[in-house]
C-alpha cells in the first residue's frame, strides 16, 4: 500500500509538467511530450515507487520549477515559491542547491523586471539554472565521496529531481532539430519501459530468469515463457502481492498499463511538432 501510496504522490508531476512545458515552450503538442516521457520513463517510476520520500522530493521540485515559471510569466513575486523550498528542504539535503537559483529568480522580480518580449526565454533559463544547480550538487557529492572513501560515483536517481527541468529542456532542445524528435522520444522510452517490464522485471520475479553466478540477471527467451506461459506468470504474480489482489486485478493492471503506454505513444506520434 505505501508502494502505492508514493506512486499516486508522484503521478501528481504528469499535469505539473505539462503546464511547465506550456509556460516554457509555449507550444500545447511539446507540453504533451514533456508530461508523456516523464509518464513513461522506467527509471523514475522504480525511483518513486521505493518506500521513501523520494516521491515527495521529486513532486515538490516539480512545483517549485512550476512556481518559477509561473513567476517569470506575471512578472511578480510568488510567496508559494519559498513556501514550497521550505517544505522541500525538510525533504532531501539536496533541496540546498535550489537557493540560489530562487533567490536570483526572487531578486529579479523584486527589481520589477517585467517580461515582455522573450519571456519564454527567460523561462527556459530559469529551467536551465535549476539544472545545474542540481548537477553543482551532484559533483560536489562526487567530489566529497572521491575524497573520502574512494568512490568517483554518486546517487544518479537524484537527478530524477529535476525530471522537469530535464524533458522540458531536451523536448525543446530536440523539437528544433527535427520536428519529430520529442514524439520519437517518448516511443524509444515506450520502447525501453515495455522491454525493462516484460523482458526484465516480471520473468525475474516469476522465476522464469535469476541471477547469474557473476551477480548478472540472465537475459529472457522465447523458450522460458513455455515453462510457466500467461497463466503462471499471473498467479506467481499475485503470490507476492496482498490478499486484496487477486487475479483479475492483476491482469487489469497490466492491460491497462498496456493501453496507457501505447496511447501516450499513439497521441504524441500523430500529432508532430510543426
């Protein structure tokens, strides 16, 4: 139930998003790219699906990010944005390196810098500047782990923090590239979700595959699903899960986790950036 509980916190950033993509980018089909990749992406959804409270790290960066574009765009000073950064900082250490940034973005509007003209621009650079600030913070953890225990590595789903900033940033990035490179970015993340899904995940913990001498999982064939087929599969499944889920419940999940990956998909293909 917690498990379930930190992912519907966290689903909150899929409307989140594409309001910061619309305030960023100004356009409503790269928006839908923005909140579709974040949607998709398997990584994110392993890090917030944790009992932790990286689910509610990942959301209240999200709306701080969207509470700084929102102040960009009217031009006036948002008390929810330092709200947000105080509750946020009683959430992860890392919420340090988002001062800076706010106090600039709060200095700049006290000074009554209206937006006018490029105000996507500045919309865009207040994305880029949380970014970075969070990749400053990455590197000095790196720096810090280096020194002290020899580890040139560091926590890298931290940067699931700023998963806003990031598909906002590259869905922008690429759009001007070529016109069908956002919709094609959420297919290959599509694409990768499905494969870490079905060919990973749900044959591991079924049985079907294990892990290796060398601590590797071993890669799934076609032959290993003859052992337990679709049936099996289902009622290995559940066996792990409460009383409450049963089969058919089960299987409804699963077919509409199906129907949503591939209507995400279907509805950012078909409609390209111009």
């Amino acid at each position: 139930m917690l498990r379930w509980l930190s992912v519907l916190i966290a689903s909150l950033i899929v409307p989140l998003i594409y309001r910061i993509g619309k305030l960023a980018l100004g356009d409503d089909r790269l928006a839908l790219c923005c909140s579709a990749v974040a949607a998709i992406m398997p990584g994110l959804a392993l890090d917030v699906a944790r009992v932790g409270n990286d689910c509610l790290a990942v959301l209240l960066f999200t709306l701080l990010t969207w509470l700084g574009n929102r102040q960009i765009v009217e031009g006036r000073v948002s008390w929810g944005l330092g709200v947000i950064l105080g509750l946020a900082l009683l959430t992860k250490a890392y919420f340090l390196v988002a001062i800076p940034p706010v106090l600039l973005l709060t200095a700049s509007s006290v000074a009554g810098n209206p937006v006018r003209g490029p105000a996507f621009q500045r919309a865009i650079l207040w994305l880029l500047g949380v970014y970075l600030a969070l990749w400053a913070g990455q590197l000095y953890n790196v720096t810090l782990l280096c020194l002290t225990k020899g580890l040139a590595a560091s926590m890298g789903w931290y940067l699931y923090a700023v998963v806003a900033a990031e598909v906002t940033l590259c869905t922008g990035g690429l759009a001007a590239v070529w016109r069908w490179a956002p919709a094609g970015g959420v297919a290959l993340f599509a694409l990768l979700d499905l494969y870490t899904i079905q060919a990973v995940a749900v044959p591991y913990y079924t049985g079907v595959i294990a892990d290796k001498a060398n601590g590797a999982i071993s890669a799934i064939h076609l032959a290993n699903w003859r052992v337990v087929e679709f049936e099996g599969t289902v009622e290995r499944l559940t066996a792990f899960k409460a009383a409450w889920v049963s089969r058919p419940l089960m299987v409804a999940v699963w077919l509409a986790y199906l129907v949503a990956t591939a209507w995400k998909v279907v509805d950012t293909v078909r409609r390209p950036v111009d």
